[in-house]
C-alpha cells in the first residue's frame, strides 16, 4: 500500500516539475519574442540568471493561479457571464505583473498589454502540457478519479451512513437539443457518433415521441421538467388580458410559465430531490442551478444560475482553452457560410451580423460550461440531473437539419457524451444515462424567401391594410440568442412586439412554421363570423395561400380550397390534417382549449415527400407547428429501465407523457432516490460535497456552485 502511494506521488511530483519546465521555457521564449517583456536586470544578466528568473517567475506564476484565482472568481460571480469570460485574460494578466513583482532584485518586467498575452499563452501551455501528461497516463487519470470518489464515500461513512449501504442509483437526462429521431439514426449509421452506437449496441434502446403542436423547446421543456405545458400554444404569443406578448425565451417570460405549471400540477418538478439542472429554460425544482434562463431575471445574489460559470473559469486554463475554441468557431461558421455562397446553396438564410459569435458561444461556451457542470454534479453523486445542449439546434437554424455543417457539431456533442460517461464510472454512486431531444428540426425555404413576403405582410393585405413596400424579416427565436443576452444581463426584448401599442391592427407572431393572429381590440377569443365580418377577405386570403397548410379559428379549421373541419365533430379534422401525420388532429383539439389560443392559428403548407415546410422565420431549419421530423424527437434509455410507452413499440405522446415516463424511472431505482447526504444515520448538513479537487487535469470543477 505504501509503495504504491509513493509511486502516485511520485508521478504527481514529476508531472508539476515537467509543468514547471514547460512554463519556464514559455517564458523564456515569450521575453525573446515580445519587446516589452524581459527577465533581466538593466546592467545584464547570465544565460543561467535569466534561466532562474524564468523559473521563479513561473512558479509564482503557477501558485498564485492556484491559490488567489478561485477566490478572484467567486468575488465576481455577479459580474454578466460573458463579461467575467473577457474578464479573465486580464486579471490573468494582473496576476502574472504581481508575479514579476515577486522576482528577487525586479528583474522581471511587462508592459500590462503584454502580460495579458504571456499569462493567457502560458495559462493555454501549462493546460495542454497537464492534459497530455495525464493522456498519457491514464492509470494515474483513473486512480485520481478513484480517489475522489472513495474519499467522499469515507466522509459519508464517519459522517454515520456506514450502514446505509451503496447509494441508489442516479439518473442523467441529457437533452440533445432539436435533433430529431431520424438525425440520431442517421448520425450512428453514418459513424458520427460512435459513443451513441455503443450505446445502442449493448445497453441502450430508443425510441421516437410526438410533440404537441408547439414543437419548441419552450413547451416540451416544461412538460418534461414540471409536468404541464398547458397554455403554451407556441414559442411566442399576445395575451389579451395583460397586453403583452409571451416568449418561451424570454427571462420574465420563462419564470412565469414556471410558475403557473408549478401552480397547476401542486409539484416543484422533476428535479425536486437533489436534482442539478444545467443549460434549461426551467429549472425543473432544482436547487443546483447553471445557464437556467427563468432565474437569470433575478439580480443579485439571489440569481444562482450563472454560478455555473465559477465552477468552470475557476481555473484560467479553461478560460485560454474556451476563448481558442470560441475564435476557432467563429472562423469555421464564417468559412462555411462563406462556402455556402459561393455554392449557390439553396434554401439560404443570412449568417451575418452577430451571428457568428452566438453560434460560438451555443456550441462552445454554453457547452463547456454545462458539460464542466454535468460533471461535478456526477462527482457530487446527486440523485438527478437534467442539462441541454443546444449546439445543435443553433447550427441546424442557419445550415439545415443535416449538411456538414451539423455532421461537425453531432460529431463533438459526441465527444462530450464519451467524456460524461468516462467520469460517470468513477462517480460515488452508479448512473443511468438517458439521452432525449426536446423535438426535431424540419428543412424548407422560409415563407418570406419563396413567396417574397412575409406572413404579417399578407394578414395586412387580407386585412386591407397598407403594406410595407420593402419586406422586413422576421427576428429568429433561437434559444442561444437569449442565452446570450442573459449572460449579458441584457433582457431578452423584441421591440414593439414586446408589449404592442393600442389599437385595432392585427398582432401577428411566428413561431417556426406556426404563427398567431390576435386581435387585441377584440375581447375574448374571436369567432369565426366575427373575424369575417371585420376583414371579410382575411380567412380565405391566408387558407387559399399555397405557403399555408391550415388555419384554427374558434374550433374550426380551415383548409385549402374550401375545406372545413369541426373539431367537435369526430372523424373531420382527422381527415383534413391526415397530411401532417398521426396524432395531428388531436394535437389541433388539445391547443384549441387552451385559455391564450391566438384568435387565428396558421400552420404552414407541408410536403410529405420532401418533409419539407416554410418557417414564419429565418430559418432553413425549423421547429415549432406540425409538419415532418420536427415533432419527433427521441427517447434513449438503458434496458435496466422499464418500456416507456405503455405497450410494445408503443410512443410516448406529449411532453407530458415524457415526464410521467422519467418520474417512473426515477422512481423505479433499487430504494426511494434520496440525496447522498440525506441517507439514514445522525443529523447531519444536507448539502452535496464539494468536488473542489478538480475533474480533469487543469480543470477545477466545484460540484456545489451555488451562491449563499
């Protein structure tokens, strides 16, 4: 035992030394380079002299990024998100001019630009030295996983669960977002997501589910993590009552739907028993919470959601190593746009602007920081978490569901889910890992490109109502812009359709290839007769329109060329919205009831033999109505847990059902699922351990990363 104990610190020692080598030769390299940085006094000093000054200026370097940086993190905590992330390089820079300052007879030397260049370039060297070291080395990365983890199970037995025996087993829900059943088929046949096809082959089974009619994030997400979506009728909508206009993305927006699903099912949600929710518009009854968009409203201490971003820029390393990838994905989606023009890609949206940086910040911040978080949460041993991922769904908006493009970003969340379950076989208790997708993403030319106008353009026309000469377009509802601006503590606005002026023009919003009509001087929900005698020519204008599949007005629906269909009347919607799959008509009812329905629904024409529709937005993929692979997202879960449909082959229908499905799993592990620090035995501070030796080499991971 002893000689082993050596060896391990042993090898530790070596491989900081090997680390210290490194640092110094960066910084010896970086003083020849860079003409305001020197190691030497002003009369001159030996090759050897200079060599030592290095060597001291590294370590100093090294042990104050060790020490101070944690704390400097965790003091600006409040500070936005991606402020601290810019933050970072300079207070690095700070910290390296104070280790200069250290060096004996001031031989070291930088001008403050400059040593935010050396500390960011050495902070990147000593990470990727650390992480090539422990690649190599992957018994000593195992045995520092083991250590971690029996030495929590050691604290939990002095602290008198001795006799509670191993843990039930915790469950991880990774949402894969917008990347429908088909795609993840088509991805582990097409080799990109090996980690996915081992799964399938040995331990895993899927299965597809039908979303409602609003196939966003927004209303999935709150039936899977609270148990009710009802009233969502879309990604955004006008409530006559208050006069203002609802977003699933929106902050304000977010944290009142949370309150009124809490409000109708009596249950804090999914998570409410030592559950982590990470990356989600919901929090799901949480208590641990990163990147949750209905809690970033809150301001100061009491908004735990951007705790997250301590646990990961703890360490300036991860910060280096992010900022490289962020610009290398900028450059990439660049690249790819930029070939897309010169292809003559077609259909085509605009990639310009300032979408390049919140592609960057969905597929490399947002998942760094989750990932980091999903990890710690597994090395915590908490009985649940929930995070999403949406690179996916932001690149497939601007690219299409499938291309090279998305192939790429499949690819790395592939890689992300090989990491989680490498750290998953060392965590205190044994995990279960479902994979799920909150919907999927359809392809199509939007409305506005293939007919020249955009859906409001024809409601005025029908209306009778001046219309714009120039075609505006219509701002793209994607998660990741709104993640953006609440890292930014920017609220999530959009302009006059926030809260609309007063008056008798119609509001209309797009939500993917639905969108919604109201009336707000119209009390109440509009009928049909009254809709015609107030714009006679509106109804049939927008039904008739090749770009419109149907239209829901006071339960009718309204098809082309005349087609009508009672909802109360069995048998006709059915047929009349056959085209757009099983389960549509019912989709069509259940919205029907809701108390916010718009006074007009639109859905957008579909075609069965290309699966293609036409998004109300810019976007060439889309989600949101009914129409193709949008709503059928994907369910994947170990065989050790029951069939989540209620027979053989049988689908879950709704978010809902989605929700009782992970309930029941939840409860079917081996004993009730009670949080680590909760287990029998004397009174003891329910809060998880912290995971505060780190995860992977360099990468300092606290697992409890709220603020109290």
């Amino acid at each position: 035992m002893w000689r082993g104990r050596w060896r391990t610190t042993g090898s530790a020692l070596l491989r900081v030394i090997i680390v210290w080598a490194v640092s110094t030769l960066t910084m010896l390299a970086l003083a020849g380079i860079l003409p305001d940085f020197r190691l030497q006094s002003d009369d001159g000093d030996s090759i050897t002299q200079i060599a030592l000054t290095a060597a001291w200026g590294a370590g100093a370097f090294g042990l104050l990024s060790a020490v101070v940086w944690p704390v400097l993190v965790r003091a600006l905590l409040l500070v936005p998100a991606l402020v601290l992330g810019l933050l970072v390089f300079f207070l690095n820079g700070s910290l390296l001019l104070i280790a200069l300052s250290l060096i004996p007879a001031w031989r070291g030397e930088a001008a403050p630009e400059t040593a935010v260049v050396v500390a960011a370039v050495m902070s990147a060297v000593a990470s990727a030295t650390s992480t090539a070291l422990a690649v190599r080395d992957d018994e000593a990365y195992r045995r520092r996983l083991y250590r971690l983890a029996d030495r929590r199970r050691r604290r939990q037995r002095r602290a008198g669960a001795s006799g509670a025996g191993d843990p039930a087993p915790g469950l991880v829900f990774l949402q894969l977002d917008g990347v429908g059943y088909e795609v993840l088929r088509g991805a582990r046949a097409g080799g990109l997501m090996p980690t996915v096809a081992g799964w399938l082959d040995r331990s895993h089974r899927i299965t597809p589910w039908r979303t409602d009619w609003s196939s966003q994030t927004g209303a999935s997400q709150l039936g899977i993590l609270h148990g009710s979506n009802f009233d969502v009728p879309a990604f955004r909508w006008y409530e006559k009552d208050t006069g203002e206009v609802m977003v699933c993305n929106r902050p304000t927006s977010a944290a009142e739907l949370q309150r009124r699903a809490v409000a109708r099912t009596g249950d804090g949600g999914l998570l409410t028993l030592d559950g982590a929710s990470r990356g989600n518009l919901f929090s799901g009854g949480a208590d641990q919470l990163a990147l949750v968009l209905s809690v970033s409203a809150r301001r100061g201490r009491a908004n735990r959601s951007r705790a997250g971003y301590f646990a990961y820029f703890s360490d300036p390393a991860n910060a280096v190593r992010t900022a490289v990838s962020f610009v290398a994905e900028v450059v990439r989606e660049i690249v790819q746009s930029l070939r897309a023009r010169i292809r003559g890609d077609r259909p085509r949206v605009s990639r310009g602007g300032l979408y390049p940086l919140i592609r960057a910040f969905a597929t490399v911040v947002e998942r760094d920081v989750v990932v980091a978080a999903v990890i710690g949460d597994m090395l915590a041993g908490r009985a649940a978490v929930y995070a999403d991922l949406v690179a996916y769904d932001e690149v497939a908006h601007h690219s299409g569901p499938r291309g090279r493009d998305t192939d790429r970003v499949l690819a790395r969340l592939d890689r992300s889910l090989a990491l989680i379950a490498r750290v998953a076989e060392h965590a205190p208790r044994e995990y279960r890992i479902v994979l799920l997708s909150d919907h999927g993403q359809s392809p199509g030319e939007t409305f506005l490109g293939r007919y020249g106008l955009t859906l409001k353009d024809l409601v005025r026309a029908g209306c009778g109502l001046p219309v714009s000469r120039r075609a505006g377009r219509t701002r793209s509802g994607a998660e990741a812009r709104a993640a953006v601006l609440a890292a930014l503590h920017r609220p999530v606005e959009e302009g006059e359709e926030a809260r609309p002026g007063p008056g008798s023009d119609p509001v209309v919003l797009a939500s993917g290839n639905l969108a919604l009509i109201s009336f707000p001087d119209v009390p109440g929900r509009a009928s049909r007769e009254r809709v015609e005698r107030a714009h006679p020519a509106l109804l049939a204008t927008l039904a008739n329109h090749p770009g419109v599949g149907f239209l829901l007005v006071d339960g009718v629906v309204l098809g082309p060329g005349g087609a009508v269909a009672r909802l109360d009347v069995p048998g006709e919607a059915e047929e009349l919205l056959s085209p757009f799959g099983p389960g549509a008509a019912e989709a069509v009812r259940r919205t029907d009831a809701f108390p916010h329905v718009a006074d007009i629904m639109v859905n957008s024409a579909y075609d069965p033999d290309t699966g293609a529709v036409h998004a109300f937005e810019e976007q060439i993929g889309s989600h949101g109505g009914l129409g193709g692979e949008q709503g059928h997202p994907f369910l994947m879960w170990p065989t050790v847990l029951s069939e989540p449909g209620t027979g053989a082959g049988a689908e879950p229908v709704g978010a809902e059902a989605v929700h009782r499905v992970l309930r029941r799993w939840l409860r079917e592990a081996d004993g009730p699922q009670v949080p680590l620090g909760l287990r029998p035995g004397p009174v003891q501070d329910p809060r998880p351990e912290r995971a505060g030796d780190g995860i992977l080499p360099s990468a300092g991971v606290p697992a409890r990363d709220e603020t109290r």
